[in-house]
C-alpha cells in the first residue's frame, strides 16, 4: 500500500496543554505579515501605475478615483462580513489560503485589461478575494498571542501596510518603467498564486479563546466552546457599546484621508514636483517604508506599556498623533526642496498609522474571544466602506473640480482639504477613550 506523505509543518500543541512554540507563533505571524504584504501590494501598486493608467484609458480623476477605491470597496467591505462570520465556524487558514489566491488571479488579470469597464470590474474581483484575508488574520493573532502582546502582535501584523504599499510603489514603478503597467499587475499577482498554497500547508487554526480559558485547572470540569455566534448577535453587543461606533468612525475617517494620501500622492509627485518614474518610485517608496513601520511599531509599542495603566491610553494614542502629524504634512507640501519634503513627509506617515494596534486591538476585547473575527468584520465594514470607496474616490473628485481654477496644482488643494478628517478623528478617538475601560471585556 503507498504511503502517503503529509506536509512537513511545525508542530502546535494546543493552548489548553501547553502554548504553541514561540517559533512556530512567530512562524504564523511572519507569513501572516507576507499575505498581508501582498494585499497591499496588490492594492496600492495602483498609486504609482495610476498615470499611465489614466493616460491609456484617458481617465478623469474622478473616474481613476471610482475605479481604484470605489470598484475594490463595493464587494471588499460587503463581502467581510459574511466571510468573517463563516470564518467564526469553519477553518480561517482555508478561507484565507482562497482569499490569497483570487485577490492575486485578479490583481494579474487587471494587466489584460483594454477599458474603463475591464479595469473596473477586475478590482471588484480583487476586492471580492481580499474581503477575506484581515478579519480572520485579526482572530488568528488573538488566539496566538497573550493578550499582554497583542497590541504588539497586531502592530507587527499592520507591518503589512507600508511593507506592501512601498513593495507596490518600488517594484510597480520599476516594473512598469522597464516593462510596462500591464507586466506590473502580472508578475505581482502571480506571486501571490504561488504564496497560497504554501499558507494553506504550513499553517494552522490555533484553539479560539485558547488564552482566555488556559488558566483553567486540571482537575476542572471540561467545557464545550461557546456556540459560534450569528451576526446578529454580535450586533447587538457592540451596537450597545458607543465605544464600537466612536473607534469605527474615527478610524474610518483617519483613513479617508489614510488611504486618500497615499493613493493620489504619486501623482502629487508627478505634477507638482515634476518627479520622473523612476525617481517617483524610489521617493515615495521609501516615506512609505520607513515612516509606515516606525509608527505602526511604535503605536503597537506604547499601547502594550501605557495599556496596563489604562485602558484608555488605547485610543488617547493615536489621537495625538493625528493632530502633531497636521502642520508636518502641511509644510510638507509647501517645500521646493525634496532633501527637507523627505523627513516631513515621513512624520506624519508614521503617526498616520499608529493607530492599528491600538485601534484593532481596543475593538478584539469589546466582545468574548468567540465573536472576534464578526466584530472586527463589522469594525472593517466602516472602516473600509468609508476609507476606501469615498477616501480615494473623494480626492479625485474635488481634484477634478478645482481643476479649471489651479489647473495641475489642483491635486495638491484637494489634498489640503481631507486633512480635516484627521481632526474628525482625533475627537472620536478621544470621546471614545472616556468610554472604553467600561466596555472592555478580558
């Protein structure tokens, strides 16, 4: 009889005998990084191939801003619930393993694209894959790591975002400088077809709540895990809590001008500061690099510290950071030199972006271990619903109509106008940090 061989995988004991293997933890969350990465990369590579592509298609702004954030978001923020509800009940490593490869297929096939409609319809296909792959990865870290590395975990997790968005600006851009825009989508796609397999081998579900409950004593009697919960019961645990709402709509506006920013800024480069391709890749990717994953880090950093003190430092965290980051961002764009515009640029990046681990990891603990990967769908529903589908769409639109008064300079006042969703932000942040000690759950 042949023998069958099975993948060779790190072995995880469950949490309830022992803790899985600090290496094979930190296994779990180096890949978990990579795929996020690669939702980035197939995301963002967008920004920097947007000229061209507007050039091709003789897109307006307002066109290039429905196609790039509106079209990803239609199905992206609808779908995540459902997803993540089947994911409460059923294997997250299988259903990110697919997420992975149909976000990938489609970032491919936005390379065949000959018109407005295919591009368009491509990224939904894009969105329908990546609606998928953060909301189990969210579970997934709080059922790996101790709830006093969490922030921490998650932070290192939203790695993934400037790690994929700057491999997306660099390798676009020169993909699409020696090649052209159509390669660029190919190649990056086709990496993340080869990455899904390879997740769905060496990866697997950790006991939910394993943390919550390792505490029980042997000679304790066994429990059955909790029933998976339906959507609307989660809804009606955190539709209680102001906590939710205040922290979902003020990381949704953060990200309106978040996802805004990084999505029209190459294209600022372009016009306003006259950088060629290449040099545009280089420039933005690095800002995006070094100032993304210093503020993520340390976001996730002084949550896990000042945390212990206080709940409330959770969100206090990222509100501050909001309103230092307005005037870097303003002289920023207000220089001729690119040697000064480079550091000021890379301030508010980085404090743009504390707000992940903080945020994600205050929305884990408003509901019992066994609704988490449903809440924080429901938290990326608004979050992204908003950032996303209005964030890109919005910069394009007011670009367009002050067109006809600053001409090419137009990009730059309509970025000057969504700075204001930080401030909206700041305040939510703040109003729910009064709030969120009462509603936490251990």
């Amino acid at each position: 009889m042949e023998r069958t061989l099975e993948p060779s995988v790190p072995t995880m004991p469950t949490l309830t005998s022992g803790s899985p293997t600090k290496a094979y933890r930190h296994y779990v969350l180096a890949i978990l990084v990579f795929v996020y990465m690669m939702n980035f990369v197939d995301r963002q590579i967008l920004a920097i191939l947007g000229p061209a592509v507007i050039k091709e298609f003789t897109l307006t702004d307002s066109q290039f801003g429905l196609m790039y954030g509106t079209a990803f978001a239609l199905l992206y923020t609808t779908l995540a619930l459902p997803i993540a509800w089947f994911a409460d009940r059923s294997s997250r490593r299988n259903i990110m393993s697919v997420a992975v490869l149909v976000w990938s297929a489609f970032t491919a096939l936005c390379g065949a694209t000959h018109s407005f409609t295919q591009i368009f319809l491509a990224r939904i296909g894009v969105g329908v894959g990546e609606a998928g792959g953060v909301a189990p990865a969210y579970s997934f870290i709080a059922d790996y790591f101790p709830k006093s590395q969490r922030a921490r975990a998650l932070s290192v997790y939203s790695l993934g975002i400037p790690l994929g968005s700057a491999f997306g600006i660099l390798f676009g851009g020169l993909i699409a400088h020696a090649l052209s825009w159509r390669w660029a989508f190919v190649i990056v796609g086709g990496v993340g077809v080869l990455v899904a397999p390879i997740f769905r081998l060496t990866v697997r579900d950790p006991k939910r709540g394993g943390y919550e409950t390792a505490a029980v004593t042997a000679d304790a009697p066994a429990t059955a895990p909790p029933t998976p919960p339906t959507v609307l019961e989660v809804f009606r645990i955190v539709a209680k809590k102001s906590s939710f709402w205040l922290l979902s709509f003020g990381a949704a506006a953060s990200s309106v001008c978040g996802y805004g920013v990084a999505g029209w800024l190459p294209s600022f480069f372009k016009r306003s500061l006259h950088l060629g391709d290449v040099d545009r890749a280089w420039y933005y990717a690095g800002i995006t690099l070094i100032g993304g994953c210093l503020g993520i880090l340390c976001g996730g950093i002084l949550a896990d510290r000042a945390g212990k003190a206080s709940k409330r430092a959770y969100p206090i965290i990222p509100a501050l950071a909001f309103l230092v980051s307005l005037p870097c961002f303003f002289l920023a764009m207000n220089t001729s030199s690119l040697v000064v515009a480079f550091p000021l640029f890379l301030i508010p990046t980085g404090l743009n972006l504390m707000w992940l681990g903080p945020i994600i990891t205050a929305v884990q603990h408003l509901v019992p271990a066994h609704m988490r990967t449903t809440a924080s769908a429901m938290f990326l529903l608004i979050n992204n619903l908003l950032g996303i589908a209005v964030g890109l769409w919005y910069f394009g639109f007011i670009s367009d109509k002050l067109k006809p008064h600053f001409g090419d300079e137009s990009l730059r006042y309509a970025l000057y106008t969504g700075l204001g969703f930080y401030l909206i932000s700041s305040a939510l942040f703040l109003l729910a940090s009064r709030k969120l000690t009462k509603h936490w759950v251990e």
